[in-house]
C-alpha cells in the first residue's frame, strides 16, 4: 500500500468511526495521530526546500504598466533522466519564449483536466440525485473574466 493508499484509508475508517458528515483534514488528523494511524515520515530536506521555493515562487505577483497582475514566475513540467517529473522555474520577465508557451499550455491542459473532473462531479451527483434540480455548470469564463477585469478596474480593450 502506497502512501496515499494509507491515507486515503485514514479517511475512510474516520468516516465509518467518527462521523460521515463534512468536516476539516486537521480534525481528521488530530484523530488519526491520536489513534496511532500516522506517524511522520523522513524528510528529505531539499525536497522539502524545493516545495517551499515552489510555493513562495508560486505566490509572487506583480502589476505591469497597465494595471495587470501577473505571476512573476512560471514553471514547466518535465521529464527527468530517470523517468520522474521536474519543474524548472522561469522569471516570466525574462524568460526564453519556448518557456513561457510550455507553461501557458501546461496551465491551460490542467485547467481543462479540472472543468473535465468537476463536470464528471457535477453528472455523478445529478445522476445521484434525479428527483432534485440538477446542478447547472458552465464551463465558459469569457464573463468571469471580464468581470474581475473590471473589478481590478482594467479598460477592456486592455484584455486584447
């Protein structure tokens, strides 16, 4: 059993022990560590590093001359030497333009692979559920994206 296998597990005795209505991770892990489910594991301190730097790099933003925020700094995912994957991270200021595209296509293929498995969410519950009123999901952002445009008061002609 793999690591997530044991604590998917985790999740499911809580469930079937202590409750099946919503509830926080940290509740369920208080319990699992109080039952003696989980123990921590070793830490490889650069990986550890590395998700830490992600992260940091991840957050930071910028305002261009337009009014724009934007991320300052892209990843692109790739294969390593030995068939794991890697992120090598870009100032997207600076960055070579074959970066940026990889990571506009990579962000955009995980955006697709997300609305693909909230669609798949929002069908299963329907179908669960036939006497109810079925959730309704729209997967065009053209308005909502416009709509934080103007709430970040950017002109449209500014979006083009």
């Amino acid at each position: 059993m793999n690591y997530s296998e044991q604590l998917r597990s985790v999740w499911k005795r809580y469930r079937e022990e202590v409750s099946y209505d919503p509830v926080d991770l940290k509740t369920v892990a208080s319990w699992a560590i109080a039952q003696g489910l989980w123990h921590p594991r070793p830490v490889d301190l650069s990986t550890s590093l590395a998700n830490d730097l992600a992260q940091a790099l991840r957050e930071e933003k910028r305002v261009d001359a337009k009014g724009r925020e934007y991320r300052a700094n892209i990843p692109v995912r790739r294969r390593a030497s030995d068939g794991m994957s890697l992120f090598e991270w870009a100032d997207i200021d600076d960055a070579p333009r074959m970066h940026v595209e990889k990571s506009v296509q990579q962000e955009r293929r995980s955006i697709a692979s997300d609305c693909y498995a909230l669609a798949m969410k929002v069908e299963h519950y329907n179908d669960l559920h036939p006497r109810e009123e079925p959730l309704l999901l729209v997967l065009d952002f053209t308005d909502d994206v416009n709509e934080m445009r103007v709430a970040r008061g950017l002109l449209d002609d500014d979006a083009a």
